[in-house]
C-alpha cells in the first residue's frame, strides 16, 4: 500500500500546498486579517513539503523507495543544508550571534 501510494508523491505534495494557501487564506478571512503574500506562500510552501518530507523519513527505513520518487534532489539538498546548519550552530558556540 506505501509503495502504491509513493506514486502519488507529486500529487500528495500539490494537494497539501492547495490546502494549506486555502486554509490561511480562510483562517484570515474569518479573524478579518490581511497578511503578506509572501507568508501565504510560505505556507503553501511548507504544506507541499510535508508529503515529500514523509517519504524521505520512510526512505530513511527502506532506501529502496527513493528510487521511485522523482524530484528529490533539492529536499536531500535542503535537508543536507538544515543538517550542516544546525551541526555547525551546536559545534561552535563560539560563532553564535549574540544580540544584547
């Protein structure tokens, strides 16, 4: 059943942006708030990113998923550079900015 519905990925990722775009365009409509395009597509963003993020971690178990899935070139960049980001941030303390 996984493995039938990782085909989906793409479509998953689409519906989940949709989603969330509608939902806080919604949520703003209702509490009669006006917020940036710019939050409202970093929303939808990160709501698209939720399905991809989840075969990522299921690949995680079993590496032989990921052949199946177009497009992953740019999550494992993105999820390289959040890694190397937080490591570096905890490896040297020293580097941190610190704001008084």
């Amino acid at each position: 059943m996984i493995r039938r519905a990782i085909g989906y990925t793409e479509y998953f990722c689409v519906a989940f942006a949709l989603a969330g775009f509608i939902i806080g365009f919604v949520v703003d409509a209702i509490r009669k708030t006006k917020t940036e395009l710019s939050e409202h597509l970093g929303r939808t963003v990160a709501a698209g990113g939720v399905p991809l993020a989840l075969v990522l971690v299921y690949g995680a178990f079993d590496r032989t998923i990921l052949v199946e899935v177009q497009g992953l070139s740019v999550p494992i960049l993105l999820g390289g550079l959040s890694l190397l980001y937080v490591s570096f941030k905890a490896a040297l303390p020293s580097v941190r900015r610190i704001d008084k």
